[in-house]
C-alpha cells in the first residue's frame, strides 16, 4: 500500500472527488466508471452528510472525549448499514483517532480516509444526495476538491422517477425537486470561489461518447485514464451491487449508447408539458431543446393553480385569518416587480452549459 498525501487543508484526504447530482441521473453508472480506476475507491452512496449532520447537536459538545466517542460507534454502526459490496466499515475507535477536527467534516474524512486505505487506493470519490447544499463548507476544507457536476436531461429523469420503485411523487413534484437542484448546482457554477473546480458532465455525453468524456475526467481530477474503467460493469463488487439493489440493475452491462431522450415517446403530453413549463430555465441553460409552451397546458395548470390557492385563501378566511389591503398590494407589487425581472432575463437566456456532443 503507497503513502498517502494529506489534504491541504489539514484534513487526511487529498484532493476529493464529490459528485454533484440529482437522483436518477446516472450517478451510480459514473461512480463505477471512476470507482474502476486502480487509484480511485468509490464506495456505494452511504448519504453521509444528509443523515449525519441533523443528528450532531444531540451528542453535545462533541470536544469532550465521551460525546465524541459516542458520535463515532454510532457512525461504524451506520456505516455497516449503509456501504454495499466490499467495501469495509471503519470502527469506532479507529474513527475517534484518525478524524483530524471534531466536525461533520472531520468525521466524514476520518471515514472515507479509512475505506480509502483499506482499499488500496489514493483517491476517493464520494456520491452524497444533496451534496450541492455543503459544496461550500467542503470547498473552504478542502481547497484542492474537486466537483462533477452530472446532469441528465430532467425529462428523462422524471421519466425514470417515475419507473423507480423507490422513488415517489408525480411530475410536479419531480418537476420542482430536479429544478431545485439544478438551481443550486447551477448556483455554485456562477460562484468564481468555485467554478474552476467543478466540471459539467452531460450523461448524454457520457453514455454516447464515453471514451472521450472518462479521459476528460481523468483530466480534471488528475489521474490517468485506465481502460479497465469502460469494463466497471465485470467487477466482482460492481456485479454484487447491480444484484442487491433494483435500481442499479444497469451497472452490470455495458453502458447503454442510447439511453436518453425516452421522454420524447414515454412521458406523455401533459407531464412533459408540466416538466416543461416548472424547468424550462434550467433545460435551457443546460442546453437542452425545450418546445413551445402549449397555450392550453398554460391555461389548464394556471386555472389548477388558482384554484389550490382560492380554495387555501377561502379556508384561511374562515378562520378569521386575512391578509391587510396594504399587504395584499404590496405582496402584488413586489411579486410583478420580480417578475418583469425574470422575463427581461428569460427573453434573453442562452445556454450556457450545453452538451459537447
């Protein structure tokens, strides 16, 4: 096993790999390309910083060794929960004396550090939902980090959420979720303290020209491309996983050159229109292709929308609960004063993060 560089930053890792993205995106297809590279570990997602994080404030000061000790058998016992394949769970112990600052953070380097070393490897690329919420406390930590921004046409990721057994909600509600994060990864893009250490990736791209995109990966997180990483679908660990978990059937075929754009023939009218009318910013600065808005989805999803909000007004009313005429004007003034704003930008919108292919 090679010596390890610390991180920069102080930490144990060096030069992380996060990967920004949206559910049903291809994040797991992506994490097996990279986790195949004979320097790169990536363990199956463990959602570290979502779980975590909202439980640190009950163990205390976590500067007093007992709190701290505490947080860290609690942390080996969800990770053996969590990590698929084979990939080991760090002891607590060994948690408590390698986490190099007492803090979310800290402890997610003490354990990704771990399974790192374990491993073999030198690099570690980490898949965490929601992780485009903490990429400013990892970027302040780890100043050599370096983000993949994955993205997939949101038409076919609600088309897939839609299959998903695990996944639930309607189009709406997808609609808004897969705007949301885009918004926020989007966000981080047109931060300079962070731009230059975040690369787009389009799955369109990467599922129809994957030699070329893994090398421009391996580029930008500065490891050199292996062809064993086009074969991640023959891993033994690989395998085992697409066995276990319904929706990473895929990953042990070979990528599949032509899947996407499955909404234009599987989504149906009206939920692409839905998609369309909540995202379409989001499509366009991503690059892609949004048709007219139909005028009667327009009028049919305002009347629908009215009428939630007459029917939420008319319950409050009762209630005795009413806005004041001066905030009922004010609210309207501030509310088209916005959107003059946004329709000035809108008329003038061009991608700006368009597929290579």
């Amino acid at each position: 096993m090679g010596t390890m560089a610390m991180s920069s930053g102080g930490l144990r890792i060096d030069r992380p790999i996060v990967l920004l993205a949206s559910e049903r995106s291809g994040g797991n297809l992506l994490r097996a390309v990279l986790g195949s590279h004979s320097q790169i570990v990536a363990p199956s997602p463990v959602h570290f910083l979502i779980n975590i994080d909202p439980l640190l404030p009950l163990y205390g000061d976590l500067s007093e060794d007992a709190s701290f000790r505490e947080a860290c058998e609690d942390l080996s016992r969800f990770l053996r929960r969590q990590i698929a394949g084979q990939a080991e769970s760090p002891e607590a112990a060994a948690l408590f004396e390698n986490a190099r600052e007492r803090s979310l953070v800290g402890l997610m380097d003490a354990a990704f550090y771990l399974i790192m070393q374990a491993s073999g490897a030198t690099r570690v690329l980490m898949k965490e939902n929601d992780a485009f919420r903490y990429a400013h406390r990892l970027a302040n930590r780890y100043p050599d980090i370096r983000f993949l921004y994955l993205v997939r046409d949101g038409r076919d990721v609600a088309l897939s959420w839609l299959k998903s057994p695990n996944h639930f909600g309607g189009i709406s509600h997808i609609s808004r979720t897969w705007r949301d994060e885009q918004r926020a990864c989007l966000s981080l893009l047109c931060d300079p303290t962070l731009a230059d250490r975040i690369q787009v990736v389009h799955y369109e791209d990467l599922v129809s020209n994957p030699r070329e995109i893994v090398e421009s990966l391996c580029d930008f997180v500065e490891v050199e491309f292996e062809e064993s990483m086009l074969e991640f679908h023959g891993r033994d660990e690989i395998r085992e996983q697409s066995a276990g978990v319904r929706n990473w059937e895929n990953l042990s075929k070979p990528i599949m050159e032509q899947n996407f754009n499955k909404h234009q023939k599987e989504l149906g009218w009206w939920r692409a229109q839905t998609f369309n009318q909540i995202a379409h910013r989001e499509l366009v600065a991503l690059g892609y292709e949004v048709p007219d808005l139909s005028s009667i989805h327009r009028v049919g999803s305002q009347a629908l929308n009215l009428s939630k909000e007459g029917l939420g007004l008319a319950l409050k009313a009762a209630r005795g609960r009413v806005l004041k005429p001066v905030e009922i004007l004010t609210r309207g003034k501030r509310r088209r004063n916005l959107g003059r704003i946004a329709s000035e930008l809108e008329a003038r919108q061009r991608p700006r993060w368009p597929r290579q292919g």
